[in-house]
C-alpha cells in the first residue's frame, strides 16, 4: 500500500511573513515569550519558554569531584538550565569547561535522546573556532559535556571596553573571520546554534577566536513540522524564529546567519541593527523593520560593507546569505577592497631564532606585501635601529641571549618616542606568570609557539589598525 507522500515545505512567502507580522506575532510571541510587555535588556536576556531562573546544582562547587575524575575549580555561569563550571580533568591533567544540565530539563527518554544526538553531533566538530566537546556523560541524574576550557574573555567584554566605539576594520574582520568558519563547521555536521551572540564568543590567547555556549544548538533532522520551544536572545533573533514560521530544514542553519549579520553590525558600527530598551519593540523591528546601512551609521565605514551585512540579515532565510563561509567570503573580499597596503609598514622582529625568525618573516610579507621587516636577534639591536627608524610593530621573543623580551618592552615603554609601538611577545616555553608580567608592563598581546599563520595574521593586523587609528587621534 503506497503512503500519501508530503508535501515538501517551502520557504516562506512575503504574503505569510505580512500575516505573521500582521496576526500573528502578538499572540505567537506572548504564547512563548512570558515577558513580551515587560521591558528587559535585548542583549542580556535570553529567551526560553517559561523558565528563567537560574538553577544552581548544589552539589556542584568548588572541590566537588565530578565522574571521579573531574576536580571542581570555580564556577563560569549559572543559567536557566543548568550552569557551567571549570575543572581540572585528574586523569588527562587539564582544565576543561562542564556544562551540567538540570535533570528536570532532560526528564523524559526523548529529551534525552534529543540532548545525546546533540552531543554526538557536536563531537564531530574538528574547528578550532568552535569549543571542542571532549566528554558526554551523567552525574546524579545531570547530563553533562566536558569541553575545552578557553581562558581569556568573551567578545561581549572586548565590546563593553569599546563603551560604543566601533572596532578597527582589520580586528572586525579578523573577529568575524573565525567566527564565521566555526558556525560554518557546525553546520557541516548539522548543528545550528540559535544563540549567537558576543556573550557566546571566547576571544583567548593569541588572538584566538571561539564560539562557544552551544546550550541550544540542535540537530537538523528534517522534523520542520514539530512545533519546537522558542529560544534566543532578542537582540540576535532571525525573523523567522520570532514569527514561529515554518521553514525547510534547509534553511534552517540561516537563522544563525542572521545572528552573524547582526554581530558583524554591532562589530563595525558600535551599534546593534534595532536596539531598544524594550524587548518586545525589537523583536517586532527584527520582523518588521528593515535595518539602516551600516555605513550610515558609521560615516568611517566604507559603504562596501553595507551589502554582505544587509545580505546577512534579509527578513526572508530564502534571500539571505546561504552560508556563514559565502558571508566570510564576502566580508573579506570587502576588506580587500578598502584595505591598506601596508606600504611604509615597518616592523620589527626580535629574535635569536633564526628559523623561526625567518618563518615570522614569510608569514609577514605573504600577508602584508608591501611592508619592511627586519630581523634582529637582540633586545639591544632592536633599541639601536628604533633610535634610527620608527617602527609600526615589533615582535620579540621572550627569552634570548642578550636583552630579553620583558627588558625590551620595559624599555620601549620607558620611552617617550617608543611607548605607542604594539609589541607582540612569543615564547615557546613562557606561560601565564610571564604574560602577567608582560601585560603589566605594556606588551599588547603575547603568543606561544608554535602558532598557525592566520591566529598570528589576525593580531598584527589588529594591532596595525589600532596603532593606525592612534596615531590618527
């Protein structure tokens, strides 16, 4: 006996988008969203249906071992569903982030079946954008993951220090960049993340970007006609999932463009799209305003950023940017356009390695081709060529022969004619105690060998641009 064959579903048209935003939307948003006439902050609260208070595991604290193997060290957040907390893994000897979820939310055989596929699918991610899930197991009736631990802090404190302030072009980029790469390999395995914000976006050492938070990241698994909970944060929320629409599968990872559209806005106009001090305003602007060019709000910004970001958070998924690597795509060939040369870029490399020297250099001029770098091996050389030369950067090792790295930033910023010079610290033996120091004393980032050429790539170019924008002021 054949069975009906279903319809398959198609993208949203303009008539149901107007009926949403006409009808619907009121009943839909106050159906799920138990605030929607109470004012709250767009960019704090994130949304779930009926529930928001944190929930704390009390048996979960500092000295707590959890599975027998990991040792409790502090907490990292508390949240409506469970919390996460950093610990020292006593087996493998390293710290790792666990997220314990409350039993209450994974009470049922299908829930917890749902939050395992998660997590397998998770596991698949090989991205160093993306926190990398090591472990999935249960604690006294909690599911847990055990994920990488990024130290560092996340691009919603890199934000609060800007107080409003657009970030330079180049560290923009090099933010969007990674972030981009690490959704784009969520969804090749299938993930969509639903909560992309800078709160869940680590910036670690070495300029290192991450996204992170994947407490509602779900499995594309075709089942568009099951009515699922609404969640998000308003600030970064597509259209779609705001006016409950359904949408293929396919189009399904395009929520997270959106949000990808929305944090590049925020990155390179110090502004978010629709901000307003009540939520349920910007939920209705996501679906029924269309957003300012970015560059009208920030006359700085070339214009040419205008079309990926507006691309990025078209009203309908069908008309977006398909994919977070076309986005990527776009906003680099954006910033090729604009970008300087880096014609009368000097820079100087410090360093009594002479293979690793020259590999700095390569890295160099493949990435900035018309710059002038020069290689010294000693603190004191490089004192006696910035008292001939300016320089726009300097890079040096934390250990050599001669002056050291920490007496050349001592130095360099004991000077009048010096003290506004980036310096990048590297080291392949220093660790935290040595960045401390170095951070005390000015260096402006501080790197571990061996690195990869883009992590490197991406600091110098946002140092450049900041040490351009100073000089300008």
């Amino acid at each position: 006996m054949n069975r009906p064959s279903r319809a398959r579903p198609q993208a949203p048209s303009q008539e149901l988008k107007t009926a949403r935003t006409r009808e619907d939307l009121d009943a839909h948003a106050s159906r799920h969203f138990h605030f929607w006439k109470e004012p709250r902050s767009a960019t704090e609260t994130t949304l779930k249906p009926q529930r928001a208070e944190p929930l704390a595991l009390p048996y979960i604290h500092p000295g707590a071992v959890v599975d027998g193997k990991y040792h409790i060290v502090d907490t990292l957040g508390v949240g409506g569903m469970g919390m996460v907390v950093r610990a020292h893994d006593l087996l493998l000897q390293r710290d790792v982030a666990l997220k314990l979820i409350h039993p209450r939310y994974v009470d049922t055989p299908a829930s917890r079946r749902d939050f395992l596929a998660e997590a397998r699918a998770l596991a698949r991610i090989r991205d160093r954008s993306v926190v990398e899930v090591y472990a999935y197991g249960n604690f006294r009736g909690a599911p847990y993951f055990a994920m990488e631990y990024i130290p560092g802090r996340s691009l919603a404190s890199w934000l609060r220090q800007c107080e409003g302030r657009p970030l330079a072009i180049d560290e923009a980029i090099g933010i969007l960049d990674q972030v981009c790469r690490g959704v784009a390999a969520m969804h090749a395995v299938g993930a969509v993340h639903h909560d992309l914000k800078p709160s869940n976006i680590l910036i670690g050492p070495a300029f290192r970007v991450a996204v992170a938070d994947l407490g509602l990241a779900r499995v594309i698994d075709g089942a568009d006609d099951i009515e699922r909970p609404v969640a998000g944060t308003p600030a970064y929320m597509a259209p779609e999932v705001i006016g409950g629409m359904s949408v293929p599968a396919a189009f399904t990872p395009r929520a997270d463009i959106y949000a990808l559209g929305v944090i590049a806005f925020e990155l390179l106009t110090g502004r978010l799209p629709f901000d307003h001090d009540d939520v349920s305003e910007v939920l209705r602007a996501h679906v029924t305003r269309r957003p300012l060019a970015p560059s009208d709000l920030e006359p700085s910004l070339p214009s040419v950023f205008d079309t990926p970001i507006l691309g990025a958070l078209k009203k309908d998924p069908a008309q977006r940017i398909p994919t977070a690597l076309a986005l990527r795509e776009a906003l680099l060939a954006a910033r090729a356009s604009v970008q300087n040369d880096h014609h009368g870029i000097r820079i100087l490399v410090v360093d009594d390695d002479r293979e690793f020297a020259d590999w700095l250099r390569g890295s160099l001029e493949m990435e900035f081709s018309r710059c002038e770098v020069q290689c010294l091996d000693d603190g004191s050389a490089a004192l006696a060529a910035l008292r001939e030369r300016d320089a726009d950067l300097v890079i040096t090792d934390l250990q050599m022969t001669g002056m050291n790295g920490i007496e050349l930033t001592a130095a360099l910023r004991g000077q009048d004619s010096t003290r506004r010079i980036p310096i990048i610290a590297v080291t392949g033996v220093g660790g935290a105690a040595d960045w401390n120091v170095l951070r005390h004393i000015g260096a402006d980032a501080f790197l571990v060998k061996p690195m990869d050429s883009a992590s490197f790539s991406a600091v110098v170019r946002r140092l450049l641009g900041a040490n351009t924008i100073a000089e300008s002021a």
